[in-house]
C-alpha cells in the first residue's frame, strides 16, 4: 500500500478531478459513504442510539455532511454541529449541507465559543462522535473554539470516528498542531497518510481503515510516490515460494563477520536468525579463539576461525585477504554485530565494508566505525544495506538525536542519500530509505522488542533474504516486518514484553507459514 504526504495526496485528488474527469461531488459521496459503512461495522450498538457529527467549514466537513445523510437516509438517529457560519460552507460542503437541510437532518450552530460551550452537555452525553473538523490541509496550530471542540471531543466517553485524520493532527509529522483528537477509528481516504502510521500519531487514530473514495488504481500506480506501508498483504505478495525440488545452494550461502570477547552472543543471534529465516548455509567467522565455543552454540552453523587476532578476540585487518576471498564464493554477508570497537576492527570494518564483493548487511559496531564517513559507501563494490539505532544515526549524520527521532523518514533519506544505500532507521514504527527514493514504514513490532540482542537477529534475518536472492530495498522491507511479526507473534502468546531475542528467531519460521497460508488466499 503506497503512504503518502498531505501536498502528495492533493495532487492525486486534483489530478483525478481534473486530469481524469471524477467530479469532485463523486469522491466526497464515496468518502462519506465509506466511512459510514466503517462506523457501522465498528459501532452498531452505539449509532443505533444517535450520532453527533462536528463538522468544520472545509471540505472535512462536507464528508462528514455525507455520512450524516446515510445515516439519516437508514433511519439512525443523527444530529450534526456545524462549528462556522453556514455561509463558509462553500463548493461541495455547501452543496451536501444544503442537502442535509432539506433532508431535515438536525443541523445546530456552534460559529463561536459561547455557542459551542451550550452544546457541550450533547457531545458529551452522545452514544457515538465523528470529527469532520479538520482533514489532512491542516498545517497550522488549533486555536479557539476548533480548540475547545478537540477538546470536548477527547473528554467524551463515547467511540470517536475520525473522517480522513483526527482533526489536529499533521498528516506529515504525526505531531499534534497545538492538540489533537485522540480516535477509537480513523476511516483515511484512498492511501494512508504518514502522520498516521509513525509516533507519535499512531497514537491518536486508533483503528487504521482506507476508504475507496473512487479514485482509479492507476492514478495511485503510476503517479502516488514510491512509498509503501509494510502491511501483512505487502509482505505476503512479495514473499517468494519455495520450489519443491530445491536444496540448500537454492537459498544461498551467508557469511557473517560478527563476535568479540564479551559480545559472542551477537554472533549466535545473528546465525540463529539467519537461519531461521531460511538461509540455505551460514558460515559464522570469528577470531580462532572464539570458534570452540561458537560451534558449540548452533551445530547448523559453519564457523571459520582466522588470525591474527586482537586481545579483545576480534578479527585484525591482516584477515582482510582470506575473509574477501572467501566472500567471492557466496552470496550475501553481514558484517558488525558485535565486532568490536578497537583501532584495528574499526579499521578492518571499514576496509570490508567498502570491498566485500556481495550485498551486504552493515550493522552495530560496523556502523561505529563508518561514522561521519558515510561517502565512502558510495564505492563499495556491491550493494549494502545499513541498520542503525537513532543513536547509531546520530554519529552517522552528526545530527542530534532529536532532529533525527523529529522526522525520522527524513534522516534515513539523507543517509541513503550520503551513502549511496539502502537504510533501515530502527525503532517504533522502522522506517526504510534507498537512495533512488524509495521508502517504507513498517506497521508490526512492539515495545517487548526494545531489548539487547533483537537488532542481531534483524541483521541475520536480512542477510538470509539478501542470500536468497532478494533485492536489497525489498529484502529490508520484508525483514523489518517479519522481525516485527514475530514480536507481534511472541507478544499475543508470552506477554507484551520479556521475551527473547532467540524466542524473536525461533518465532520466525511460524510467521511465516501463516503469512503463505495467508498469501495462498490472496
């Protein structure tokens, strides 16, 4: 499903009114209509006993006028609040209020605060609400008696529908413009919008439905950006079968460069994630002190132990030779988890980082020794897909971490941009940026993967589909949503949280059978 910013959806609606030849009248119909149907199937008990509509002079309000003309039209109690005077309801709006009137629907006047606080006691005793306020235009904070109606709104204790966006709500930020309605269901017309799928707005839709406002496919293929909302149908219509005669060279062979003293954890993570998510072969290269007790962690796993090695276990750069060698015979690495941090694996870090011959996942200690140098990305000799934490990102792009989690798409632009790469900004709501415009916001995880260790098993998951053959934009969108998945997975069954970063990898295998049974369906 494409995601689009409030300026990008306008200029789809222009394009469909005037360019394609759908009156304008027809999509606020199907929006009105649709978002009846959704508050019907959500909230029948409650509209059953009466719904109060708000609406603003916009063409946010001209929705809601519709929805309380099919609410009317089925013999539901409806009364709607129109928060201007009736002579700022212009164009569409005017037409469907004017409707609305001569249907003999209940139409009360709130133009400025006093009028507005009399009708306070009947938002708040109302069964159901529907905020037709403020659509996805809004760019500027909510003030007066728009203010006081948020408010009231977010006081009741009845179900609130939100018509397009919660009134407040940037549909670019998610961030409230001064405050915002807090939804149980926010019904958003054609394509979701940004503010909606990342925090803090996540928060104050509730329930995330599309409506199809009759806007034809091909305008949104052809002409919506190259920005996609990583939902299960988006994975489950990428996620490619396994043919019945295929062996394990089929799935690709991953070398993982990973693990110090202290840190062999992050190796055996990385390895067990790898694996089960489908790797045909892993081959785990460590310092030679290290390999006993690695091979001992996972028996499915190849372990390679080189020399000369630091006093921290890690690789020296003398390994480059042999490691980049032996990288010319497979088919996607990992480079970073756990590492190391000294003088000599920075250095090593850097050198593979730019020279492994096979797309490459670049993650933890890898990202520390790439930082303020991101350029040189744009020479590595294949493709590289880059994982950082915001704080990773901040020594990454030298920003503060605030302006970084501020507009966090936007950071993971510039560091593709700088790198030449494809990057995935981890955390609440991952984001993912390649370099010739794609991205993605993913829609699964949960706070119970907020724990050490799962970044690992993200880090395995993705060399495993860039192994199996994935192209890397696509492979970090599908990775970052089965890693996710699995937390969903793990929090419905265990608990919302103290679960573990193994638990993530070994969930893996049950997302995904349901998501080919899933596909299967499709």
């Amino acid at each position: 499903m494409r995601l689009v910013y409030a300026g990008e959806m306008q200029a789809l609606d222009r394009f469909t009114i005037e360019e394609v030849g759908v009156p304008a009248e027809v999509l606020m119909e199907n929006a009105g209509r649709g978002v009846t149907e959704l508050l019907l199937s959500r909230f029948p008990e409650e509209a059953r006993h009466g719904t109060l509509i708000l609406c603003g002079p916009g063409n946010n309000g001209g929705d809601g006028l519709v929805v309380a003309r099919h609410l009317h039209q089925r013999g539901l109690p409806v009364e709607v609040i129109l928060l201007a005077p009736e002579e700022k309801y212009r164009g569409e709006a005017g037409i469907n209020l004017r409707i609305a009137r001569y249907a003999g629907i209940p139409l009360l006047s709130a133009p400025d605060e006093d009028s507005l606080e009399a009708l306070a006691p009947k938002i708040l005793a109302a069964p159901l609400l529907v905020d037709a306020l403020f659509g996805t235009g809004l760019s500027r904070e909510v003030s007066g008696r728009f203010a006081r109606a948020i408010a009231l709104l977010n006081q009741a204790p009845a179900p609130v529908v939100a018509v397009d966006m919660p009134s407040g709500l940037s549909a670019d930020t998610g961030r409230p413009l001064g405050t915002a309605v807090r939804a149980a269901l926010t019904a958003t017309m054609a394509l979701p919008k940004v503010g909606q799928v990342i925090y803090p707005g996540r928060e104050y839709v509730g329930e995330l439905q599309v409506v199809d406002i009759g806007m034809p496919q091909r305008v949104i293929e052809e002409r919506a950006p190259r920005r996609f909302y990583l939902t299960r149908d988006w994975v489950a219509r990428r996620l490619k079968p396994r043919p019945p005669q295929s062996h394990k060279g089929t799935f690709g062979h991953l070398l993982v460069l990973a693990g110090s003293r202290g840190k062999s954890g992050a190796a055996v993570l990385c390895a067990r994630g790898a694996l089960r998510a489908g790797a045909g072969l892993v081959t785990l290269v460590c310092a030679s002190s290290l390999q006993p007790l690695l091979a001992s962690y996972l028996p499915e796993v190849l372990t390679l132990g080189l020399s000369p090695e630091t006093p921290q276990a890690e690789l020296s750069p003398d390994c480059a030779e042999e490691i980049l060698q032996r990288a010319t015979a497979l088919r996607s690495a990992v480079l970073g988890p756990g590492f190391g941090l000294s003088e000599a694996a920075m250095r090593l870090a850097r050198l593979l980082a730019r020279e492994l011959p096979v797309p490459t996942v670049l993650d933890a200690d890898a990202l520390t020794a790439l930082a303020g140098k991101l350029e040189e990305l744009q020479e590595a000799r294949a493709p590289r897909v880059l994982t950082p934490h915001p704080g990773e990102m901040q020594r990454l792009l030298n920003l503060p971490k605030e302006e970084i989690q501020a507009d966090r798409l936007a950071a993971a632009r510039e560091a593709a941009r700088k790198s030449g790469q494809v990057v995935i900004l981890k955390g609440a709501a991952t984001v993912v940026a390649s370099p010739e415009g794609r991205e993605a916001v993913n829609s699964s995880g949960n706070p119970g993967l907020a724990q050490g260790g799962t970044g690992d098993v993200l880090s395995g998951l993705l060399g495993a589909l860039l192994a199996q053959g994935y192209e890397p934009f696509e492979a970090a969108c599908l990775a970052v949503y089965l890693h996710g998945a699995a937390g969903d997975l793990l929090a419905r069954r265990q608990g919302p949280y103290g679960f573990l970063a193994s638990e993530v990898a070994d969930a893996l295998p049950r997302v995904l059978r349901e998501l080919t049974l899933y596909a299967s369906s499709l």
